[in-house]
C-alpha cells in the first residue's frame, strides 16, 4: 500500500460547524490569541483560557465528522494513510481514521499544569478553576499553546518523509512548525492542496484543489483511486 500523509487545519472542520481561526468571523476575531492560547494568558487570566476551551468543548460534542473526515478514513482500505493534524477536535477519530497525530492537542484531555505527560480523559466536560490532576496541580487543557513545544513535530516529519504522497487539507500554513511539515516532503511526492482559498506554496508536483474540504476531498478521492493503487 502506498503510503500517505495528511495534514489537516481548520478548515478541515468547517463544514462541520467548527469555526477557523483566521477566516473573517474566526476565533481569533472575537478573542485575542494571546489571552487564550498562550502561555502567558494562561498565567494572566487561567478561568477565561478555561471557559474558552469548555465553551469549544461544548461546541464539539454537537458537532459531527463531516464527509471529509469520512473519506479520509476510507481511504485506509487503500492507503496506508496517516492524519497530522493541527485540529485540536476530535472529528478525525470519530469519522475511524486510525493513525492521527494532533500537533496542538486533544479538546477532549486535561493534564496536570506541571507534568505534561500526566494527561487524562475528559471528553466534552468542562475543566473548572479549583480541578486538580492526579499530581495535585490545577488541571489545564492538554492544548500546545503559543511559547509551547510541539511534542508530536518529530513523528510527523518521519511520517511527511516516508509519504509517497501528501495531502494538505484547510490550513493557512500560517503556525509553525506545522507549516513547515511540507518542507519534508520528498522532491518527487506529489502534493494535493486543497482550500477554497490556497495559501501560497512553492513546489514541484503542486497539484491544487480549489475546493471546500467536502468537495475536494472527493474528487481527490477519485483522483487516488483511478492513478496512484
Ligand atoms: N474547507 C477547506 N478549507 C477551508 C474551509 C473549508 N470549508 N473554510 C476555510 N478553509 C481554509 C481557509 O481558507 C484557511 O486557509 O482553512 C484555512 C483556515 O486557516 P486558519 O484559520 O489559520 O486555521 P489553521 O491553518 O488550522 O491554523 C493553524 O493556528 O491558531 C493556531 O493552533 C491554531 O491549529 C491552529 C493553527
């Protein structure tokens, strides 16, 4: 089976209602990025970094896997295929993707605020001002916030550097170092990148769908199927 490598990022999730960060009406319109997504916000105001993620959590549980998600696992029957994601939701995994690597976290676990290793399930309850981890440590998001390393960077890259292809799928390649994921790619590995408005990028073998997610992952679907079993 051929190997492939997916990289997915917001827009990934928009058609499942999920919003996008930098789109006009994103997440980053209503809330500045560093009160809730860095470490200093975390620092400065820990209840507003916590009901922003409770409120994201709520959101989630009423979201669904859109077919986007439902076709990147079905191609595992063809490929063998591995998701990173920059998502921090948890549509992948439910649509039965297998093989996923969350660069910036996981919605659905907390960890202590001391021992990030010290991670535990959640799902979609909220995490509250006085829970504490097993550690006795307030209990934070097991989110990578801005200032944070990105643990799962180095599996990625020997994934995007085994790919004998790499899809990228709704992401402004604006944060890295996941944006700088594509840069592993072999020369000679084809590149599908789909967004209905593409960030730039400069490559051989560049094939791009201008497309949503959904409607682009389906004609790519056909694309894989008819010239690269
Ligand atoms: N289908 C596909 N792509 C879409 C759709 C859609 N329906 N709607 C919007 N897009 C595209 C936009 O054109 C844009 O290129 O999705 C991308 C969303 O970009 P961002 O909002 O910047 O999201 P992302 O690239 O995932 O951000 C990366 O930044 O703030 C951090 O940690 C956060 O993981 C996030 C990272």
């Amino acid at each position: 089976m051929k190997k492939i490598v997916v990289l997915t990022g917001a827009g990934m999730s928009a058609q499942s209602g999920i919003s996008t960060f930098r789109d006009s009406g994103g997440l980053w319109e209503n809330h500045p990025v560093r009160q809730v997504a860095s470490v200093e916000g975390w620092y400065s105001d820990p209840k507003l970094m916590l009901s922003f993620y409770n409120q994201r959590r709520t959101d989630l549980k009423k979201a669904k896997p859109n077919k986007g998600h439902l076709i990147l696992a079905g191609l595992e029957q063809f490929f063998d295929i591995g998701i990173v994601t920059q998502n921090v939701d948890d549509l992948h995994e439910r649509a039965g993707s297998t093989r996923i690597l969350h660069l910036h976290g996981e919605l659905t676990k907390a960890r202590s605020s001391e021992n990030p290793d010290l991670i535990t399930e959640i799902g979609y309850e909220p995490v509250h001002w006085g829970d504490k981890a097993a550690d006795g440590t307030q209990l934070r998001p097991h989110i990578v916030w801005f200032g944070e390393p990105v643990p799962e960077m180095s599996k990625a890259i020997q994934w995007t550097r085994e790919a004998e292809i790499m899809i990228v799928v709704g992401t402004s390649l604006a944060v890295y170092p996941a944006a700088g994921l594509i840069d592993y790619a072999s020369g000679n590995t084809p590149l599908f990148l789909i967004d209905p408005k593409p960030a730039p990028v400069r490559r051989n073998h560049l094939h791009t769908i201008t497309e949503k997610a959904v409607e682009g992952l389906e004609k790519l679907e056909k694309i894989l199927i008819d010239n690269y079993l």
